[in-house]
C-alpha cells in the first residue's frame, strides 16, 4: 500500500496575492521588460502557468500590479506633505514601482504602454491638472505635467542613487525641497 499524498488546498485569493506581490517587487527592481514569468513564479513560490490561469498574462498582471500600488486612494495629493512623506518612505524601503517608471520606460507591449500611462495620468497629473486648474492658473496640463515629471525625477533620481546628496539626503531636509518644487 502507497502513502497517500497529502492533498495541497488551492487558495487563489492568496495565489493572486503573492503573484501581485513578486511581480510588483520585481518590476520595481528590474523594470518591466526585464522581468519574466518565471521569475515571478519563482519570487512567488508558485507555478508560473498560475500567471496565466488567473491574470491571462503578464501584461495583465501588471495591471493588477497597478491597481493595488493604487490602493484604496488612487489620486496622490503631492501636495499633501504626510501622503509624500509615506510615498518616499515606502519607495525608499521597496524602490520605486510600475506608476513611476512610466515616465521613464516606454514598454514594448501597447496595452501594457496605455495602462501605465492611464494610471500614471489618474494618480498624479490629474489631481495636479484639477489643483492648478482650481487656482486659476494658466496652462493647468502643462503645469501639472511639469510638476509630474519633476517628482518623478526626483523619486527615480534618489532611488537610482544617480545624484548622490539626493541619494544620502535625509528624507526630512528633501520633502520641503519637493514640496517647494511642485508649489505652482
């Protein structure tokens, strides 16, 4: 008589979980481009076919990716000096995720390209857009994409270690630096 294999409760709540969880890891260290199926599964713990059988690919994992990098706010108040304290810990600890290479990284795959894009538009230029447009200023989209790409560059920049002070800065003498920087 044969052992019987104990049998393996499938939880596919959890399974998304940590899928979401290791391809938003690394897609922050490595980029999108870089970062394979295998890996994921691999960083997850599971079966990589699991990538296809609950998101339908990685493209559409990546949204998922996307979506709860959102969270329950899907809007950044950049002007709001608690949130962007908590962001840059957060960048800081996990290095910066998919919303962020956005600006920088122009993805092969046109729908992963579009819903970066849509995202990085729905969180942060267009709460800046509303806020500039609401104090009358002029040219609200050009300005809120300018202060978009400056925090972006500042948020890549630190992580990167590209600009060394920036890098070493101690996280309380940078955010008044960047709150100045996105005051219209």
């Amino acid at each position: 008589m044969s052992a019987e294999k104990p049998v393996r409760r499938r939880d596919s709540a959890r399974s998304k979980e940590l899928l979401v969880q290791a391809a938003g890891e690394l897609v922050a260290e490595r980029g999108f481009e870089r970062t394979t199926v295998r890996d994921i599964g691999e960083r997850a713990g599971l079966d990589q076919a699991l990538i296809a059988r609950y998101f339908g690919g990685k493209a559409q994992l990546l949204i998922a990716v996307l979506r709860a990098e959102a969270g329950d706010s899907l809007e950044l108040d950049l002007f709001d000096t608690e949130q962007v304290r908590m962001l840059l810990e957060r960048i800081g600890q996990r290095g910066p995720g998919p919303i962020f290479q956005a600006a920088v990284q122009r993805p092969r795959d046109p729908a992963v390209e579009t819903a970066m894009h849509d995202e990085l538009h729905v969180r942060i230029v267009t709460p800046l857009k509303e806020t500039f447009a609401a104090q009358g200023l002029d040219n609200p989209q050009l300005r809120a994409e300018v202060a978009a790409a400056a925090f972006i560059g500042v948020v890549m920049g630190r992580s990167a270690g590209a600009f060394g002070e920036l890098a070493a800065a101690d996280l309380e003498d940078v955010l008044p630096l960047v709150q100045r920087l996105l005051s219209p």
